[in-house]
C-alpha cells in the first residue's frame, strides 16, 4: 500500500519470483493501487513549476491527496483569471491570446457555476437605475405570481397560492407558469452533478474553481431565487466566464499584468459603461481522465524503459506487441492502454509468440477487460466478424487492401488464393464480376461465409477450402469457372512457393481460342539490403523465367531491417504453356 505520492513499504513476505506482475486498478472516480514498489519516487523539487518546462505535467501542480492511496494522477495548479461579462468573453479571448493559458484539453474560457440563466430573467436581474426599480419589481412579480402590489387587488395569502399552484402542477411542471416551469426543471448538468459527476457536471478531466477575487462591493444574496451557487453574490449584472491567464501571471494584480491586458481592458470600460471585469485566484484541477496514456506510462514505468504508444486495433481489441522489457509490467500498461481509449478499447491481448503454423493465427495473450475476441472490423464500408484466436487478421493492410482494389475494374474476376476472412475477396466482390475465395484454414473459410452473407454479396463470390496449390490447379482447370483476370496471393510468408503452380496452367488448353493471362499480385518478405531485386529474384525462381516486367511495391516495413513487398505482373505466356511442371 502506498502512503503517499512517491513513498513506498517494504513488503514483509517478498515473493520469491523475480519479475513480480504489478496490478493497477485505475478508475474514474479512483486510483487504487496495489503496488509492490513505485518504479520512479518523484522528489519535492519535481513539483517546482520554475524547474520544468512549460505546460500541464504530472511532476508539476500539487497532490491534494498525499496520505491516501487513491486519485494519484490528480494535480492542482494555482491559476490566475479574469471574469468578464459571458458576451464578451470570445472577442476578448482573441485580443488577448498570447496571455492565455493555453493548456492542451483546456478551453481557455471558463464558465462560472450559476451563470447560466434565461435571457428572459436577465433583463430583471440587472442593476437597474432607482427610478425604474418599482416598474422592473412590479413587472417581475406580474412574470412570477400572476398580479402585483400595485394592481389594486388584494394578494393572495401564501398558503392559498402555493395550494394554488400545486393544483396547476403536473409531470410537465407549471404549466400556467411559463418561467416557474423553467426554474423548476432541473438542467442537465445540474442531474449529471447529482451523479457525481467531477467538475460541475462539465467535464470529468478538469475543473476550476475561483478561490479567491480582488475587489470591494456589498455581497447580495441571489439564493432564494437562482440557487445556492448565487450566496453571497456581488451585485450581479449579468452571466459571466473565466479567461484563464497565462501561467506566469499567477498571483499578480491587475497592477502587474502587461500592457496588452490592461490595454483591452481599458478599452472595454469606455465603450461598456456597464462592463466590469475583476482578477480572480483559481484552481485548475487536471484529474486522472485528463493526462494521456503516454503521460502516465512514463511515470509509471522505470526510468529509461522505451514506453509503448503504438498498438494495433481490431475492433473492440488493442493488440500490443510488448518488448521483454516491458513483460514484468504487461498488466501495469493493459490497464492503462484501456482506462485511456474507452469505450472503444473493451479487450486489450499481447502477442506471446511468433506465427509459425500453416493458418497463421496468434499466440495471444488477455491482459485486462473482457476476455472475447470476436470481434467486428468496419473497413470500407464492410463489416467483417473476426475471432483473432482462430484467424488471422492486420487492420494496418487496410491501406494496402485498397490500393490493391483500386487496380480492379468491373469486368475483372478476381481470385484470391489465401483468401482468409475475406478483407481482400469480399470488398473486390463489391466492385467487380465475380470472385473466387479460398482459405486453408476452415475457421477462416466459415468466417468468410458470414461475412459473405452479412455483406450481402454471397451471390458474387464462390467459397473454397482447400490447399493453395490444389485450389489454383481446380480453379483454372475447371470449364465452368469463368475466365479469371486477377489472382492475388497474400500469405507473405509462403506465396512466392506456391507460383510454380501457375507453370504450364494453360498446357492442355487448345492454343488456337484467345485466352486472358491473369495478373498475379503476390506477397512476400525481405530482410536484403536491396529488397526489391531479392524478392524479385524469388519470382524468377519459382516460375524458372527472367524475361518478364515485373512491379514492385514496399508495402511496409515490419521489422528493423524487414519489408513487406508486393510484385504484380502479368503471367508469362512461356510460363502459363509450359510442357511440363517444376
């Protein structure tokens, strides 16, 4: 249990395994930890604003909660603002931007608890000259009950009228009462502040709260007809924000702020003769929600530990891929990877081991949320359901996948030989004439199956579930399949093995009827210094051809040092009429 922000005890009964896994539950109300050590004790200098750079930072700011074991990401930083009337507050946010806070995720205007009132009340809550104080009295008590004192007809007792209004209440409000109703209703962010929400019902990843306004006046009481928020209230003349100023202007008057600020505000008060303004001392409170997964990953982790940022999304999963280093913190950084990305993110799994079986599906490995991973994918317009401990699937092809389309035409029939889920086959289905699928692995083939009928193109694309070799032979041998233009073959690890399939496809084949040569996208891997001329050079290999023009494209590079090619070419006639076969 952590006493304090940076402390730490010495647990009696160690655990005797050396890489101990660290829980943290992290919520939005709070942050208990369950800890066996803190990786990075942050010192009281760390807090010093004048010692680190400029901006927000979980070293900065002070921790309200020093002695608890929970909300130990919330910061409290010393603000300075100027209130200012709500309608003037975006003209003088635009003259006066240089001197803003300026703050990521934090609106420069703030708003003012209690501050949001009818415009139809306004005009009697302003400081009216005495004159017209009896006629703005008389016509507000017309507003509210109906008659005034003036009126000549005697009032109503309060117990009568308040029976009175019961009767005319009902699950709409005060019906006869136009501006009663209206007051009665609760407003959303008062309900949200009811339910615990942070910040006035406005946000939950930041708050400011005015502590402190220079400035002398009579308070007035606003309780009794706007709310607790108008206690003690200087006189009000209108709704008011709060224009966060600049950092360095932390407790400094209004004496010793720049030119530029009491340039503005000069200006102001002799065109407004209404316009008052005052310097405030607020506090900005940045909670837990507020900070980035980076940010509190670096405090977190180890001094010098390279910190994961980047991780794959395949529907409601968050795929990471941890270096050793990071294994002893996997459920540290899960945990974190999913308070920060809801509720998109419901699963977050790492991969445990390399692909090395014939389906290509993941060792994976659930860190923390639920534990499905079947999921649904929306790419191009498609809905693809994918259960990652079964297939195989890579959101970051979709790039790839649709420059590929986009070499397709209409009168194209496209074969894809390791068809999988169907990402390629199914979006081809959508625009060209038809399609021919196939999959080794019969979870994929059945996934692609509802995927076909989900898409509602199950009528243009014709299923298989056989081996790459024997499916290219049946397809191309077979007189009812229709004449294929496309073949695209995207198991990058093996697909180059299986073009010697393609040598003499055409053999038996009457050489006087006009045939249409396929055009062949394959996919492979190269660790060469020039992986272009390497991947090439596999091509040539397997169809035992050097004269024909063949088109690289880097799809991307996987590993330091590893690129994914795709070569595209049309198939050799030489090759495609071969007399026999390697």
């Amino acid at each position: 249990m952590w006493t304090g922000y940076g402390s730490q005890i010495q647990d009696p009964d160690p655990d005797p395994d050396p890489d101990p896994p660290m829980a943290l539950m992290i919520s939005t109300c709070s942050l208990p930890f369950t800890c066996r050590f803190f990786p990075k004790p942050l010192s009281s200098s760390l807090f010093s604003v004048t010692s680190l750079s400029y901006g927000p930072s979980l070293y900065k700011g002070l921790n309200p909660l020093q002695n608890t074991n929970e909300e130990h990401f919330t910061r409290i930083f010393d603000i300075t603002a100027l209130r200012v009337p709500s309608q003037h507050s975006f003209s003088l946010e635009n003259k006066l931007r240089g001197h803003l806070l300026n703050w990521p995720r934090i609106r420069n205007i703030a708003r003012v608890p209690g501050d949001d009132i009818d415009d139809e009340l306004k005009e009697f809550l302003v400081n009216n000259d005495d004159d017209d104080e009896t006629l703005t009295l008389a016509v507000l008590e017309r507003r509210i009950y109906g008659k005034a004192e003036a009126d000549g007809e005697k009032k109503m007792c309060s117990v009568l009228y308040r029976d009175k209004i019961a009767k005319s209440f009902n699950s709409i409000g005060y019906v006869k009462f136009e501006n009663l109703a209206k007051i009665s209703r609760p407003k959303k962010k008062e309900k949200w502040k009811r339910e615990g929400k942070r910040g006035n019902g406005r946000s939950d990843m930041s708050n400011v709260e005015v502590v402190d306004q220079e400035g002398n006046g009579d308070d007035e009481d606003f309780s009794g007809l706007l709310g607790d928020d108008f206690r003690k209230r200087r006189k009000w003349s209108g709704s008011t924000r709060l224009l966060l100023l600049d950092e360095r202007y932390t407790n400094k008057g209004i004496e010793e702020m720049p030119e530029a600020i009491k340039a503005v505000l000069k200006e102001h008060n002799e065109e407004i003769t209404r316009l008052s303004f005052e310097i405030v001392r607020c506090k900005l409170t940045l909670f837990y929600n507020y900070w980035q997964m980076n940010e509190v990953l670096e405090v977190l982790l180890p001094q010098g530990m390279i910190v994961p940022s980047a991780f794959e999304t395949v529907g409601h999963i968050a795929h990471l891929n941890l270096r050793d280093e990071h294994l002893p913190y996997k459920k540290l950084i899960a945990k974190v990877v999913l308070d920060k990305n809801k509720p998109k993110i419901q699963t977050v799994v790492n991969k445990i081991d390399v692909i090395h079986n014939d389906y290509r599906t993941m060792q994976l490995e659930v860190l923390a949320g639920n534990h499905s991973l079947v999921t649904t994918v929306v790419e191009n317009g498609l809905y693809f359901n994918v259960d990652l401990a079964a297939v195989y699937w890579n959101s970051r092809l979709a790039t790839e996948r649709q420059r590929l389309l986009s070499c397709f035409t209409h009168n194209d029939v496209v074969c894809d030989v390791f068809a999988g889920v169907g990402p390629i086959a199914i979006s081809a289905a959508k625009k060209v004439k038809y399609v021919y699928a196939n999959d080794l692995n019969p979870n994929a083939v059945e996934y692609l199956e509802r995927n076909c009928v989900r898409n509602k193109l199950e009528m243009k694309i014709e299923i298989f579930n056989m081996d790459g070799r024997r499916f290219i032979d049946s397809i191309f041998a077979s007189e009812k399949a229709r004449p294929i233009t496309q073949v695209v073959m995207n198991l990058p690890n093996d697909a180059a093995e299986f073009l010697d399939s393609f040598r003499g496809i055409f053999r038996n084949k009457h050489t006087d009827k006009k045939f249409t040569l396929p055009r062949i996208h394959v996919y492979g891997f190269s660790k060469a210094q020039d992986p272009e001329f390497d991947f090439h050079e596999k091509i040539r290999i397997a169809l035992s051809e050097v004269a024909f023009e063949v088109q690289m494209h880097k799809v991307r590079l996987v590993a330091p040092g590893k690129w994914m090619l795709c070569a595209s070419f049309v198939l050799p006639e030489t090759v495609a009429f071969a007399k026999e076969t390697l």
